[in-house]
C-alpha cells in the first residue's frame, strides 16, 4: 500500500501526518525540526512512502537536503497553493490539520512543486548577502561621519585605500571636544 505524509513545518517542532492511498490517518506526530528527526519518524518500514510534502519556508532548503539525502520522494510545494488548498478544506488553522491537508495534497497530487537550491548555493548566496550589507553600512558609516563633520565646516574629502581614518582625524585635531570624542 502506498502511503504519503505532509509536514508543517515551525522552528521548534515539525507536525508530521502520514495517510494511505485511501485517505486513512496512519501517523501523527510532532518531532524537533531537524531533518535526523524527520528521517527516523518517515524511515519506519511499515511505510512505502510515494510523496512526501513539505510547504515553501525558511527551514525548506535545510530539511529539503536532509530528506533528500535519505532518498525520500519530497516535493517542496507553493504557500500560496498550498493556503488556498488548506482553505477549501474548512478546518480550523493549526500544525496537526495543517500536515494533514499537505498530505492529503501529496496522495491526490494537488500541488504545486517548486525548485529548491542547494545548500551551498543557499550559502554562497547567504554570504554574498552579508557581504554586500557590510560594504554598505561601511560607505553608510562614511558618508555620516562626512556629514556630520561638513556642520562644523570640515572637509574630509575622498578617502580611500585604508585612510580613511586619518582623513577623519586629520580634521578633527585641532578640535577640543570632537577630537576628545573621537578616542
């Protein structure tokens, strides 16, 4: 008998419902989001597993590599079809029946599956992203510090290469009190 299970997915805890081909509840559980935890609660012999559905979020990528890494036929299925899905089923809004519908989706196949990135696409993305935020708090930093120095009639002027912090102190020398702020 083939079975298909559906996973909610929160920080802390993942809701996990397991339904046969007929529709019949099988399994319900929280388990910790963590994809070990996953793999053991879905590796259980008793289940031929054909779908296993899990909706778009920030954990997705994670648990998506960690479920695919133990060979599980996941599908990493829209928010937006998988709400207007949820919807229909007119049940009250919580993890277990949230699971429920996503597996309920995965053995009538209404769904709609979208790509997920590797983990270290994520990553090379993740650091690509940081490091864009630090040049720009760093030229953000500069020009408030070019700013506030132009108010008392300090020119700091281009600085580049590492002088930057000589072309703010240089100004700022002669000043008794914005030079004792500036240590």
């Amino acid at each position: 008998m083939k079975h298909y299970a559906g996973l909610d997915v929160s920080v802390k805890e993942t809701s996990v419902c397991i339904v046969d081909e007929s529709g019949k509840l099988c399994r319900e559980r929280k388990v910790v989001s963590h994809p070990d935890d996953l793999v053991t609660i879905l590796s259980d012999p008793v289940f031929s597993l054909e779908r296993v559905g899990v909706e778009a979020g920030p954990l997705s990528q994670w648990l998506f590599e960690g479920l695919a890494k133990a060979g599980f036929p996941e599908f990493c299925i829209e928010t937006r079809h998988t709400k207007a899905f949820l919807d229909a089923l007119q049940q009250n809004k919580s993890d277990r029946n949230d699971a429920r519908g996503i597996a309920h989706m995965m053995r009538v196949g209404l769904f709609k599956d979208v790509h997920v990135k590797t983990l270290i696409s994520q990553k090379r993305r993740a650091l690509l992203t940081a490091r864009s935020l630090l040049q720009e708090k760093a030229i953000d930093l500069g020009n408030e510090m070019r700013g506030l120095l132009r108010n008392f009639g300090l020119k700091v002027g281009h600085a580049s290469g590492g002088t930057f912090e000589r072309r703010i102190l240089e100004p700022i020398e002669h000043d008794v009190v914005l030079a004792a702020r500036a240590i």
